[in-house]
C-alpha cells in the first residue's frame, strides 16, 4: 500500500507542475463533495483523501449519503444555492434524472484514454465512470449447490422464498436489476419474468444494507447484488462461501461515476479530483479497498477477481438515455403492479 502511496504523490506532483495548475492563491480552498457510503470505508478518509489534500494544499468536506438516489435529490433540490463542487457516486440508473436537471459540467479528463469506451456511460463527460461491477445473484453455496444460470431456471420452484430483491424505487441495484430486464426480455416481455419469478422472492428490501444483512442473518440464501461482493468475504472473513452467478443470456454492469457541479466555484480542483479519481495509480487501490472493479483498462485484476462469473452477453448499454427518461415510469408502475400487490 505504501508503495501505491508514494506513486500517487510522484503523478500528481508532476500534474502540479503544468502551467494550468490550481490556482497560486495562498488560500486554501475546501472541495466539497457529496460521495455515496459505498465509496467512503475507513482506508479511503485516513489514507487516500490525505494525499490529494497534502498536495494540492486544500482540504476536503465530504458528506455521506447511504444512497445514490436521496444524493441526487439533495443536489437537485439544492441546484441553485449549493456549495457543492463534486457528486461522487452517481450511477449510470440515474443519469437520465442528473441531466433532466442539468446538473453536471462537462469534464474530459486526460486519464479517459485508458477507460473502456463500454463504461463511459455519459458520452459528454457530464459524470465519468470510476469502477463497476456486473449484477449477478449472490448465493450462500453451503444452501444452495446448484445455482440458477439462466433466467428460465430461477422461475424453477425448488427455489420458492429463497431469493431477497431490492426495490427500485429507492435502491440502485434494485433498478438496474429492473433495467436488465427490460433490456433482455423488451418492453413487452420483462413483465413476464416478474411475474415468473415472484413464488421465489422471500422480500423485497427498500433499503440495501438491510437486505444484505438478512441475507448474512441466513433469512434467504440467495440476493441480488453485485458480482464482486464475495471478493471481500475471501479477502475479511476469509469464507468462500458466498458466489455469485449471472444469467448465461446477458449481464447488466452497474457503474458508479463522478461528476463536477455546474455550479461549483472551484472547477478546476474539482477536476484535479477527477483526475486523481481516474489516474491508474488510484485505480489500483479499487479492488483490494472498494470491492468493485476498476474503470482503468490497464488495471490487472487479482487472482481472486478470476474466479468471478462472466457476461456472455452485455445489456448494459441496450437502452437509451433518452428511453430510459420517457420510459421509466412506466416501466416502474408495472414493476408494482406485479410484485406488490
């Protein structure tokens, strides 16, 4: 870890060095930063923030929230009169509604030529990609042996009550899970898959710490979730028994990004956030501190990322902005026409 600290400092000393340079003022500036929880473990305050606030002589004010969705609203409500500079956190399920508002100034960071062009989900830069992971259902392989592969063998009733979802409405995963399967079964056929698999949902979670938590707590053996989670039970608990597996007919990449704000009063630190966000150097450290993986084409996964499951198909980038922006409420309606009443 020392060693990924020191080339950090060597690449954005030399970034210091260029003519455009963060202003020569003698007062230090304060970024601030809205960043989802998922972002913000103990390694990412005490060690990582230090090094981009050492040595652009600045400081950084993060506030947390516990999802992305209730992020955006702050900042949209705020639009006018915030202070904010930086969203970090903002998913590529929600950039339809961040450019509904116009929220976001257009950033092309030097470091995106070595992103892969599938992950930058926002093709003006408005909010640029730093990690993701692929939906996938994570399983407790001690209960279940014999894990679904394909969409038509999780409507099989040997797995009645044994599947926890998240809901849309309110949780990111919850609608990219929605997105995938409007993408693979179209608008006239993912009402069909809901319908076939609802026997076998136990719950359905509004809130995605306290759905996971059911799941540790053994309530269901299987959930949805991202396909890098059982990384950090390998890496913390030492356990294995927790995988995950994607549906052979396609996957769906949840991708996490970051954005400066229109209004922001310090645009050029905050792209020197950017940067730092999407220099390989930081890239390396998302694996082994952030259990998602990184943007950065050039970054070489570890062993353990190896064993994880991968997509035959990609739907990710299947519908549109502008599709998703006309069609969402609909596409929510009948998710709740199905699996709520």
């Amino acid at each position: 870890m020392k060693k990924i600290f020191l080339l950090l400092i060597l690449v954005l000393i030399l970034s210091c060095n260029k003519q455009n340079s963060v202003e020569t003022s003698n007062e230090i500036q304060t970024l601030k930063i809205y960043a989802v929880d998922i972002f913000l473990n103990e390694d990412f305050y005490e060690n990582i923030i230090p090094i981009f606030t050492n040595i652009f002589k600045c400081e950084i004010k993060v506030t947390k929230f516990s999802n992305s969705l209730s992020m955006l609203d702050q900042a949209i409500s705020e639009k006018d009169s915030t202070d904010i500079d930086l969203v970090f956190g903002i998913d590529n399920t929600l950039l339809f509604r961040a450019l509904q508002d116009s929220l976001f100034f257009p950033y092309e960071s030097n470091n995106l030529h070595n992103i892969d062009d599938d992950l930058i989900f926002d093709k003006e830069y408005r909010v640029n990609p730093v990690c993701y992971s692929n939906i996938a259902f994570i399983y407790n392989s001690y209960i279940i042996t014999d894990p679904p592969s394909t969409f038509g063998e999780m409507q099989d009733g040997k797995f009645k009550d044994q599947i926890i979802l998240l809901d849309p409405r309110t949780t990111s995963i919850g609608r990219a899970m929605l997105y995938w399967s409007v993408a693979a079964f179209g608008r006239n056929g993912y009402g069909h898959f809901w319908r076939s698999i609802k026997d076998n949902v136990f719950s359905i979670f509004d809130d995605q710490n306290d759905a996971y938590n059911a799941f540790l707590a053994g309530e269901a053996p299987m959930i949805i979730g991202m396909d890098t989670t059982p990384i950090y039970h390998i890496q913390y608990d030492n356990t294995d028994k927790y995988k995950s597996t994607i549906p052979k007919e396609g996957g769906f990449k949840f991708i996490q990004g970051v954005g400066i704000l229109n209004s922001s009063q310090k645009k050029e630190l905050a792209a020197k956030f950017v940067d730092f966000l999407l220099s390989l150097e930081f890239q390396e450290i998302i694996t082994d501190e952030m259990w998602m993986k990184p943007a950065n084409k050039k970054v070489k996964l570890p062993v353990d990322y190896e064993i994880l499951p991968q997509i035959t198909n990609d739907y990710t980038n299947e519908l549109s902005i502008r599709q998703t922006r006309w069609q969402y409420n609909e596409w929510i309606a009948k998710w709740k026409r199905i699996m709520l009443k």
